[in-house]
C-alpha cells in the first residue's frame, strides 16, 4: 500500500505540503495540489481518513439521506445518479456516505449526521414546498446542496431545471395550436417542482382568459396507473367539456394517459393532445411512445457533476449563493400533439 511518505519521496515535496494538498489547505498553490492530486490517483494513495479527520477536522464524506429504504428499488436511475455523484466527489477526494431516513422521522438521520459531524456536507433530493431538512441545516448553518429548490430566492447551493418555464413552454404551444380545454397532471401538491409548475400553468392561463375547470389539475404521483385512472376520469366524463389536451408531470404519467385514451377510443394526437416532462429516465424513451411523446426534456443526470462540484466548493469557502445554477429546458415537439380539433 502506498503511503504519505512514499507519494511525498515521488514528488520530491514534504509529507506536510503533500498532506495539505490532499487536505485543501489554502496555502498550497493549485498548481502544487493538482500535481499532488494526478500523482496520488496514478499511485492508488488512499488516505488514512482517521488521521484526517483529526488533522483538519473534517472526516472526507458527503452524506445523501434517501427518503424511504425503497427509494433505491423504486427508483433504479437513481442508482446511477448517485454513482455518478460518487465518481466526481471521489475525483476531489471525497466520498459518498447513503443514509436511509427512519419511517415517520425524516429528520432524524440528518440530526445524526450533523450531531456526529460524519459527514461533511448534504446532498439534498426532492425539495418540498416547506421542506424540515432545509430549516434544520439552516438553524444548524451545516453545509448542504439541493438538486432542486423550495423557493425562487434560495440562500442555498442548488441545482435545478426551470420548471416555470417548462410549464410555459408546454401551455404556449398548446394555446398556438388552438386548445382552450387544457388539463394538468401534476405531482404531489408538497412537492416543490409541482408548485411551481402548477404557477406557471395559472399565470399563463390567466393572461389568456381562460378558467381552469375545478378538478382539471391533479396531485399524484409519477406513476402509469396515477395517469391512467386520472385519465379516465377526465376523458370518460358524461358532463362536457372534457379536456382536449393534457399536460403530465412525467412521461410515466403519460404512458397512463395514452392507456386510457385507448381503451376510450380517444386518438392521441388528432382528438386529444399530450405533453409531458422527460428526465430522460423513462422506459419505454417518449420518442418510441406511439405516437411519439412531445416532451420538455432536461436529463435528470445532468445534475451529477454541477451538485458534486457545488458540494467541494461549498466545502472549500465558496459563498453559498455563488453555487446556484438553472438549467434551461427543451421542447421538443412530435406527433402527440395536435390542432384542437372541432367539437
């Protein structure tokens, strides 16, 4: 096994400046600590993270608490996120703590964490309108990024899409194709990204005249059968008008929707038009959807890299509000979406 000693006698450099380059001391000029860095990657150093930690203080991990036990198992393209962030913070020296919250106590291993300081920052997923994580890291002023945000005006490192103007973009098309009957499959109502969707959705209805219809924009979650039960309720109503375009949250509750305009008799794309949010996960992918799904995409593994970057920065002084970043969204328009057609 290689040691401090023998990456410093490579170097020619002492054990002390070798170990405050591994350790972000700013002292060390960065053309030192990348040549530290390269050299300790080509020679597989590992460092004595307990001698570390009482050195600097800090203990080299960054910690994710997923929500559930199940949230793994549910949700398999965020093992690959994770992965991904686990490479870019290991490229910086770090490495990935995964916590699971306890059932009923979601704070409790964010209170653990900050109590034993076994980490050194939080990664956060999933904000919530009134989100508890945020307000307890905040009280506890511990480091922490979101990939997302609760509010527009966040003191916090975030990475996050532009989930107003995705909403904007699907509803201005929908308009310039002649659809006045717009219905909104949103995600649950506590969820961050799902308000402000739903914002966007009224404001720009609202400039255009036109009411949403009580019942026209549903909480549930990401799943087929939440699309196709909704849409079943929507299209397979006795009462008129029914909508004739539905805008989804994602692209799995737009599998749902198309389920049920099938068994309906409903042709998408001429009778009823759909858009929904692709994270670039879903399976089947929307452009193989028959027909092929018109989408605002941003690819949900796009936040790896900026979150794990943040997260280093964070650590290393950076000013929190100097770490925030909003990625546009694209619309791509395919056949799912058409002409309103006549009464």
């Amino acid at each position: 096994m290689v040691t401090l000693k023998d990456l410093a006698e490579h170097l020619g450099l002492s054990q002390a400046t070798v170990s405050r380059a591994l350790n972000g001391y700013p002292e060390v000029n960065e053309k030192t600590r990348r040549r530290v860095l390269e050299a300790s990657k080509q020679l597989n150093y590992l460092p004595n993270l307990g001698a570390r930690k009482l050195a600097t203080g800090k203990s080299g991990m960054v910690g994710i608490v997923l929500k559930s036990c199940d949230e793994l198992v549910q949700a398999p393209e965020y093992v690959r996120m994770i992965a991904q962030i686990s490479r870019h913070l290991g490229d910086a020296g770090y490495d990935l703590l995964i916590n699971s919250a306890r059932q009923g106590n979601a704070l409790d291993s964010f209170k653990r964490f900050v109590a034993g300081r076994a980490v050194d920052g939080l990664i956060l997923n999933t904000p919530e309108v009134d989100d508890e994580r945020v307000a307890f890291l905040q009280e506890q002023g511990f480091p922490f990024v979101m990939h997302g945000r609760t509010v527009a005006d966040a003191g916090y490192p975030y990475y996050d899409i532009d989930n107003y103007d995705a909403m904007i973009q699907a509803t201005e098309l929908l308009l310039a194709l002649g659809h006045q009957h717009i219905a909104l499959l949103n995600g649950p109502a506590r969820l961050a990204f799902a308000a402000e969707r739903e914002r966007a959705f009224h404001d720009r209805l609202q400039q255009q005249g036109l009411p949403v219809p009580a019942g026209w924009v549903a909480h549930l979650d990401a799943s087929d059968e939440a699309g196709y039960q909704q849409a079943q309720r929507w299209l397979g109503a006795s009462s008129r008008p029914v909508p004739t375009a539905i805008i989804c949250a994602s692209a799995t509750q737009a599998m749902g929707v198309y389920r049920a305009a099938g068994e309906l008799g409903i042709a998408i794309g001429r009778e009823l038009s759909v858009i929904a949010h692709d994270d670039v996960v879903s399976l089947p992918r929307t452009e193989h959807f028959d027909p092929p799904l018109t989408v605002t995409r941003s690819s949900f593994m796009d936040a790896c890299q900026p979150l794990a970057e943040m997260m280093v920065a964070l650590l290393d002084g950076a000013e929190p509000r100097s770490l925030q970043q909003v990625a546009p969204v694209e619309l791509i328009v395919r056949r799912s979406c058409g002409p309103c057609p006549r009464p």
